[in-house]
C-alpha cells in the first residue's frame, strides 16, 4: 500500500508500503522527508518548501534527492523566517501547494516515510494532502523516537524532542546545512543510518524489519 491513498478509493499495493513491512530495512526505499513552514502551528501555518532523501540498499542515493520550494497563501511568520531565511518574494513564482501534494505524493507511494519528530511532517503533510483528496497512510520512522529507543537521548515527554544537529553530533554523523530543508534530510538521513547500525548489531545482516522500526518510532514518539 502507498504512503498515501486518494479519498474512498481502494489503496493500490505496492513495494515497499505496508508491503515492506516484513522486510529489513535495508531491502526497503526510504524516504526521508524535512519541510519548511511558514511557522509553527500545525493547523494553520504551510509548508514553504521540502527536502527529500531516497535511502536504498541501506544507502544514501544523492543522485535521487529532491527539493522544492512551495508559494503559501498564509504570511511567513518573523520567526520562521528567522528561522529559514525564505521570503514571499522568492516563493512568488513556486508551485503551488495542489501542484507540491501531488510532486509529494508520488515521491512517497509505495515507499517509508522517515522524518525527524515525525509528528510534524505528518501533521503538515496530512492537512497539505487533505486538499487533493488524498490521506496519509503507511508505516512511519522517526528519528527522533529512534533515538530515545537507543538510549541515545533521554527519553521523558519532558525532555522534549533531541535538535537534529546535536543529535548527528552525537552519533559523529556530518551535519549539512541546518535549517534548509534538504540539508536537514540529508543530515537525518545520516543519523537514520547511525541509529540503525546501532539496533542492527550485526545480528541481522539486512537490519531489523520496516515493521520492528515503526513500532519502535510509535512507542517511543512523543505525540
């Protein structure tokens, strides 16, 4: 089944999807997805543009990155911008948001959706795919969640979510440019891996299943 499926239709299958949740990690596409927004209130602030990692084979494929901008109809808040260093004018000629769900759609079907504080990209992702009629669907890997799985970072709810770029410090994974939305998926990209080798542990060649990391990354998350 697609990470996504249209509004009363029958999800199509697919590999991997809810197909690869048998499967090791490693066997799967990952998609490791970092957005930009207009700010922080998750139901009414946009995405202004989005960066996307394909991982395969249980490697980075730099050829099959993605990134876009994306024009919003709301304002850029002072603090995203801050933030992002985006403005209006720039994202004046970008595609629009219909035109970027579905660029989005079809980079995700039928493959894992991984993100930093997953919850984030889902709930911008959810009201973004709303629009065309599509809903968010498919196992989800959070980098955060894996984290506090691995004892990486604390994991109580007031400890809140590790800052990317802290974390790949951590774990010695190089840190491309912050707050850019490809560079922050290339960046988590890099931690998914570190983190997996930890779980792996050389007792499973190929990695633990789509299924044992999902379940993993929703005990864990902290929404």
């Amino acid at each position: 089944m697609p990470i996504w499926r249209s509004r009363g239709a029958r999800a199509a299958t697919g590999v991997p999807g809810w197909d690869a949740l048998h499967l090791p990690w490693r066997r799967a596409e990952l998609v490791v997805l970092d957005v930009e927004t207009t700010g922080l209130d998750l139901h009414t602030d946009e995405i202004v543009s989005y960066g996307a990692a394909i991982v395969a084979d249980g490697r980075i494929v730099v050829s099959r990155c993605e990134y876009s901008l994306v024009r919003p109809v709301r304002p850029i808040s002072a603090a995203a911008a801050a933030v992002h260093a985006l403005t209006l004018d720039e994202l004046a000629a970008a595609p629009e948001p219909a035109v970027a769900a579905r660029a989005l759609a079809d980079l995700l079907a039928g493959r894992v959706l991984v993100a930093h504080a997953a919850w984030v990209e889902r709930a911008f992702l959810t009201r973004l795919w709303r629009e065309v009629g599509h809903t968010l669907d498919g196992p989800v890997l959070d980098t955060a969640a894996l984290a506090r799985a691995a004892g990486v970072v604390r994991g109580g709810q007031d400890d809140g979510e590790p800052p990317l770029e802290s974390l790949a410090q951590a774990l010695n994974v190089p840190v491309h440019p912050p707050h850019h939305a490809l560079g922050d998926a290339l960046t988590t990209a890099g931690v998914l891996q570190a983190l997996l080798a930890r779980f792996d542990g050389g007792t499973h060649p190929d990695g633990l299943t789509v299924r044992e990391l999902a379940d993993l990354s929703r005990r864990h998350a902290l929404r």
